[in-house]
C-alpha cells in the first residue's frame, strides 16, 4: 500500500515508536498512579514524562498544564465546553474541522452563545477579519493552525497578539501543524492548545493533548478517579487531574513520547520541507494538467504536507479513492474531510475533493505512481 492519508492518521510510524509500545505494554502496563506498587509508579512516571516532552517540544509554562486527551477533538471539546459561559461571544472560521464547528454550532444553537464563522481568502484567515469580528462580549477564538483539507498555515503569530488584547481566550487546533509547524507558546500567546498524537508526532490512536495556558480556567465535564485526593466529594482542582478523569492511555503515551522525541531528532522544519516537496510535484502536475486543480492558494512557504485537488467535471472523489485504492493499492482521502464549510465556500461541496497527504516515507516514486495511476483513471484506461 501507498500511504497518502497521513492528514487522517499517519502510517507507519517511527520504529522506536513501535519499539516502546512493545517494551512499555510487556513491562510496565499497570493503572498508573493508583496503586503504589512499583509498576504502578513506572506506569505514571511515564505520564510525567509525556508531560515533560510536550512542555519542552512547545515552550509550555509547566509539564502540569498538559493534559492528556483521547484525541484532538476531545481536547477541543473539553477546552470549548470547559471554558464558554451563556451569553458569551465566539469568533471561529470557515476552515475548521467538524471538532471545532459542531461543538460551536450546537451551543449556539441552544442559545448558549453567539458565533461568527469569518470567511478564509484562498485558504488563509486574515488577521484583520478576527480583529473586526472581536466584540466586548468574545470569550473565545477557536481556530485552526493548518487547514486539514487545504493544508495552508494560518498566521497564528499574528492573530495570537490582537486576540490577548482584546482580553479573549485563544484556542489553536494544532491538529495538522504539530511536529511539522514549529509552536513556541513562550513567543505566541496561545490559551489552548489541542492537539492528536497520532498524526504528525507519530503516537498511536487514541492519544491526544490539551495544553491550558495560565488565563484558562475550565471547568471540567467529566469527573471521575484520579488516582489521588480520593476523600475529596469533587473533583480536585488542580491540574492535570481535574481534567483528566478515568484511567488515562498510558501505553499511548508511551508511543507519543518515542514520538516526539524522534520528530525532534528530525526536525519539524525538516519534515514538513520533504511533504511539502512531494507535494509541489503534484501542483506541477496538476497545473499542467487539462481539468485537475488545486484547492486554495498554493504557497509552498505557509504549507504543511496536504493538498486537496478539485477533480475533472464528470468524475466523483469518492469513485477516484475507491479506484486508486482498489486497482493500485494506494490510499488516499476523499469526501468533505469533516471539513464542510470550506468546501461550501471552495464550491466543492458535496462531493468534496481529494486530498494527498504524504508523510515522511513516502518517496519521489511513490507520487509519479498516484499521478500515472490518476491519469489512466481519468483516461478511461480502467
Ligand atoms: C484540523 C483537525 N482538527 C481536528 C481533528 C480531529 O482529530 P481527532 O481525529 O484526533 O479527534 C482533525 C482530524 O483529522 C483535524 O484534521
């Protein structure tokens, strides 16, 4: 199989990554925190250091601000849940993945706060457009940093500054630019950060983080154990454990940590050149190419490795992804991308567009062989 899909999850992961999972579920696989015996206290060592890693690899305030998540969406839904009150106002836009829109649009809905969705130009969110959308009442920017469909970086360096003197909290869905685009959260104030450990940091599924920045005080949604303080009637309030109820997935952390320790090993910088490399092969072709093209603007500079391509009248996205994956063993993604409201504002929906995300094995080779395989697809040679 090629594996274009690493917007979704990537595949395959590091071999140290592999290679802890193994030694962590053999030696170490107790309830971490809970017990005291000496398995149980490696058990949560490895939580601390899952902890450490992300405050060191994002400049965080403190190792306690990290909370560890089931994925990106839980840690937007507890940081957008956890932190919203009635009457309060929100800024989102128009690139955000479903775990940003539906949360916002169902709590608008009911009544509980007031929302502006601000329109991207070409992929790319203007500064300007948040700060005149900013009103007394805003208690919340939720924004993405990469788009998941169209791949583009957002300027969050420039919007982080107009959002913390309007006095409102910043939350940044790091989903597809953490590992490949560099965040320093001592250089750009950012509240809340969320983000998977299964895309670009190369943990398993199931593994997720939420960083709560020192203005953030949220309230948590699910209560439960939390290993410690287990007297106290309520959830205790300090964190991590206040939001971090229930047994967490300590083996997944384990991945996680292998990770981000072999993304810092390689670079960031390093891996987002290669994808976005592998990419401009397919902008080459596509711009060459009668009735293919690419979605948003194309500017190598503020890309991250997924590029989505708006297919030639008379084929169906969806017959394409089945086609590559059934005649040539390669997997790409697809459909709306959980992503509906850019592809409104693309003219893409509803069938959606194709999206190629290359990660870092894929080769020079493996592209030439999705572009021969999309050009016999759409000559009919199937
Ligand atoms: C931009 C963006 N946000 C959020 C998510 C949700 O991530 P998860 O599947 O880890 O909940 C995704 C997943 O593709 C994404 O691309």
């Amino acid at each position: 199989m090629i594996y274009l899909d690493n917007a979704a999850t990537s595949f395959p992961k590091p071999e140290p990554v592999y290679q802890a999972l193994d030694r962590f579920a053999r030696t170490s696989l107790a309830n971490p925190g809970r017990s005291g015996h000496r398995m149980a206290v490696r058990s949560d060592r490895m939580l601390d250091d899952g902890r450490h890693a992300l405050n060191q690899f994002f400049r965080g305030e403190d190792p306690d601000r990290w909370i560890f998540t089931l994925n990106c969406t839980d840690a937007l839904n507890i940081a957008i849940k956890g932190s919203v009150n009635p009457g309060d106002h929100v800024i989102t836009s128009d690139l955000e993945h479903n775990s940003i829109s539906r949360p916002l649009r169902a709590l608008e809905k009911a009544g509980v706060i007031s929302l502006t969705r601000i329109a991207s130009e070409q992929g790319y969110i203007d500064p300007d457009a948040v700060r005149k959308a900013l009103t007394p009442k805003t208690k919340l920017v939720a924004l993405t940093h990469t788009s998941n469909v169209l791949g583009t970086i957002q300027p969050i360096e420039a919007i982080a500054p107009i959002v913390r003197e309007a006095d409102a909290l910043l939350l940044v869905d790091a989903a597809q630019s953490a590992g490949v685009v560099p965040i320093d959260l001592r250089a750009t104030p950012i509240d809340l950060l969320a983000f998977p450990g299964h895309k670009s940091l190369y943990g398993p599924t199931g593994t997720g983080a939420l960083y709560v920045g020192p203005r953030a005080n949220l309230r948590p949604w699910r209560e439960g154990g939390t290993g410690g303080d287990s007297a106290s009637e309520t959830q205790p309030v300090q964190l991590p454990f206040v939001l971090e109820g229930g047994t967490p997935n300590v083996l997944g952390v384990a991945g996680l940590v292998a990770g981000i320790a072999w993304v810092s090993e390689q670079k960031p910088d390093v891996l987002r050149n290669h994808e976005v490399s592998l990419l401009q092969r397919v902008v080459d072709w596509a711009e060459a190419t009668e009735g293919w093209k690419v979605a948003g603007r194309w500017d190598a500079a503020r890309h991250a490795g997924a590029l989505s391509l708006i297919v030639p009248e008379g084929f169906h996205p969806l017959d394409l992804g089945l086609a590559l994956d059934s005649a040539f063993e390669i997997a790409i993604r697809p459909g709306l991308h959980c992503a509906p409201y850019i592809h409104k504002a693309l003219g893409t929906f509803p069938d959606g567009t194709v999206r190629i995300s290359p990660g870092p094995f894929n080769t020079p080779e493996h592209i030439e062989t999705l572009l021969h395989a999309l050009t016999d697809i759409t000559a009919g040679v199937l």
